[in-house]
C-alpha cells in the first residue's frame, strides 16, 4: 500500500495512536493538529483520505470540512468525534464526509472505514478517468478552420436543450457532433440513444422510437420505445429525411409539448429528452417537394450544424490519422505502429469519398494486416493510392457519383466485407447472401449502394 491517510486532531495521544494503527497495515500517515494546519498540509501533499476531528482550536472540523470540499471535492473524509450527535452526522455527510466515527475509536470500525473510504476514492478515480476517456473518444479531431469552426458551435449550443440539426455527407462524423454536443450538456450524465430512420422500413419507425401498446399490429404485451430509454437525455435521430409523416408528426409534438403516445395508444406520456437529428439528404428541398414537414424542420433547425467534408479539410487527415492510430494501439494492447512521411503522404493525397469513416477502416485494416511496426507506402491498398479498383468493383469514388434509392451508405469494412464474401463464394449472390444471414434481395440492394457490379 501507498496510500497516505491525513489524521487531525488535535490531542497527541490519538495521534500516535493512530500513527502506530494504520503504519502497522502498510498505510503511510501525516499529522496535523488543527485545521489551518490541516489545510496547508493537503495544498503542499494531497493525502488519499483525511481523519478529521470535529472540536479542535483555529478552526473546527466542520469549517474544515467545508473548505476540504471546496478546493477538491473528490477528496475522501472521515469525521471523528467523542461530542458527535445523530444531527452532526447528517449534516457532516450532507457537506460530503464519507463517514462518520465517534470516539472513543474502535480499532476495527477505524480500519473498515478507511479501507471502505480508499476503494470509494479509487472507484471515483475510475470513473472520472473512464469518463475523461469518454469524452475524448468524443472529440472533434481537426485543426482545420471548418472543424474549428464546429467545435465553437458545439461549445455554444452544446449547454442548451435546443434541438439540433446535423448535415454532412455520409461518414462525414454528423453522429461524433451529435455525440460532442451531449457531452457538453448538463444531460452527459444521462443516456445518448440514437436511431437510424434509414435502416428501418417505415412501419417500424414510429413503434421502435415511440414504442407501441399491447394489441398494436398484433402485439401481445407493450413495448417501450427508444424514448423511454432516452429520458432525461439525447435522443439523436439520423437520417430524419427518411422517416415517415405520421412519425414526423409524433414527433413535432413531442419537441413542442414533451409529450408522445406509443404507437396504438391514447395516454400522453411525458418526455424530458433533447432532440437532435442529422441527415444527408437536402431537407430543404425534401420540405419544397413535400416529403418533410415543414413545421417540424423549423422546429428542428433551432440550431444547425454543418460537418465538412473530408475533402474540403486535407490539413485535418495526418492528424486524424496519428489520433486513428493511437486509438487501435490501446484497444489491441499493443505497441503502437507508426507511418513514415511518404505513407502519410499518399493518405493525405486521396479525395476519402467515404470521410473520415472510410478513413477510420483503412487506418485500421491497416494496424491489422501490417506485420511490422512501421505501415509503409506498399501496405496501402492501390485503391488508396492510384484510385484504381479491383475487377468487378467500381473505384469509391465513382460508386459514390452512382444514383442510389438508399440512404444507408455504411462504412467502408461493410463493403470490403461483401465485396471479400462474394470473392469467398464465387460471386454468387444467393451463397453469399445465406452465409452473412441477408436477405438476397438486401445484398443486391447494398451491392448497388456501394458501386459493386455482380459478376457474370
């Protein structure tokens, strides 16, 4: 143990006493005899937990107490006190003691509450650390002046409870933004849910978002929706653009009036939830041609965000790069592997139809397939680095010029794993299609959206 526990009081005996208790369990110790003293010692040495006498001259143990917790409110304290009360226990724990031991001390109670206080301060530790790695996880990465420009306007509209529109193209980081802007609310402590309207047919939308009651559609029992788990958090609905007017509906009066009925239902259910959505389709337009309410568009457009693209911020992809590589470093467990100059080069050249996503998978396939720790110019695919594409496969960047019925553009892996599934069987599509347990008709369907040309 390395732990060192603070003892103040102001009697020598207890003390030395305690001094001799805890040193004997492997606990380093300081002393201080009131609390002026008390309050140096933890600004020169933050101690892991403070023994804190309630009746001491200067400056008694509340008042310590009190100060103690204003400078770190993570800092764990034990009172201590042969005068204490049922009502000086309460209103210590409610200023934020830990505990609270009355004297004469018992040797067991002192050592189980310390133990208890240090894996309370070691669980917190924990959790402010996992909670820093979240949200780093949910930074805006870019040094561009459009990324700058972003991370400011998540900085403003992030505290509020405005709802948020996101555009970008796909892949672009409209769900990052979204994710950045709950992290900056009061709501971060609270659930971040999401739905993709695009990858639901329209009879679900409304049940899998507002939930439905028993006998809807011929259900047996109720269901709660993705609201219900949202409450008292964000709720982020991507591709709006693509959800059917009934639900655009529900939905309105949910941002005007925070309320909502399950699908089938009469009863008003209150809902405290931050709406925000993102889309890659022109809602504008989809409002002009009568696709999208209009009365929810401006409801929804309180604050609008735009994420550029990849193309238009070239600046922000050696760094995203170093950032990509740092990430898969530490969920591997292993050394991190560099790229030198010209290898970042060629990245930095290509257009990334696919954004940051597409850049995301091929900084990782790349960790994965390298065997070495230094990724060179020849471990990147020709795709990357010519634009050239393999036989049967449009380059990415001409699948992406294809017309295409479907709002459902996924990630470069996905389509590198179709693409290595129908290489596997042969290019048949029924094969393939049974062996990644998809419908034929839906790997046709994603085979057209992302530029692959069945083989004959």
């Amino acid at each position: 143990m390395n732990e060192t526990i603070l003892v103040v009081d102001d009697e020598q005996d207890i003390r030395t006493a305690l001094a001799g208790i805890l040193e004997d369990e492997g606990y380093r110790t300081a002393f201080a005899s009131d609390g002026v003293e008390a309050l140096e010692t933890v600004q020169k040495d933050r101690p892991d937990l403070v023994l804190l006498d309630i009746w001491m001259p200067r400056l008694d143990g509340m008042e310590t107490l009190q100060r103690l917790k204003a400078a770190d409110p993570g800092l764990t304290v034990v009172m201590m006190s042969g005068h204490g009360t049922i009502e000086t226990a309460v209103k210590s724990t409610k200023m934020g003691a830990f505990d609270f031991i009355e004297k004469p001390l018992s040797l067991e109670k002192i050592l189980v509450t310390v133990r208890n206080g240090l894996d309370a301060g070691r669980l917190r530790a924990e959790n402010d650390s996992l909670r820093a790695l979240s949200f780093r996880g949910h930074e805006i990465m870019g040094e561009s002046e459009g990324m700058g420009r972003l991370r400011e306007q998540v900085r403003l509209a992030g505290p509020t409870d405005a709802p948020v529109l996101i555009t970008g193209e796909n892949g672009a980081g409209k769900e990052l933004a979204a994710r950045s802007l709950h992290y900056h609310s009061s709501r971060r402590d609270r659930p971040f849910v999401e739905l993709d309207c695009a990858a639901l047919p329209e009879e679900l939308i409304e049940s899998e978002l507002f939930g439905h009651e028993k006998g809807f559609a011929g259900a047996a029992t109720q269901k709660k929706g993705k609201l219900d788990l949202a409450n008292g958090g964000t709720m982020f609905l991507d591709e709006i653009g693509d959800m059917p007017p009934r639900a655009q509906a529900k939905l309105l009066r949910l941002i005007q009036e925070r309320k909502f009925e399950r699908a089938g239902g009469t009863r008003s259910i209150e809902a405290d939830v931050r709406i925000m959505a993102a889309s890659t389709k022109n809602l504008e337009e989809e409002v002009r041609t009568g696709r999208f309410s209009p009365d929810l568009f401006y409801r929804l457009n309180v604050v609008s965000l735009a994420v550029p693209p990849l193309r238009e911020r070239q600046d922000d992809i050696v760094p995203l790069v170093e950032h990509f590589l740092d990430i898969f470093a530490r969920r591997e467990g292993q050394e991190r592997k560099t790229m030198p100059p010209e290898a970042l080069a060629i990245l930095a050249r290509h257009d990334w139809p696919g954004n940051v996503r597409e850049l995301r998978t091929i900084v990782e396939r790349l960790v994965i397939m390298t065997p070495g720790r230094v990724i060179t110019p020849d471990s990147i695919p020709p795709s990357i680095g010519e634009g050239a594409g393999r036989e049967g496969v449009l380059p990415r960047s001409e699948a992406a010029l294809e017309p295409s019925s479907l709002r459902e553009a996924r990630e470069e892996f996905e389509r590198e794993f179709i693409i290595q599934k129908l290489e596997e069987y042969g290019w048949n599509i029924s094969r393939t299609a049974d062996a990644i347990e998809l419908e034929r008709s839906n790997l046709y369907r994603k085979m057209k959206s992302y530029g692959i040309d069945a083989k004959k």
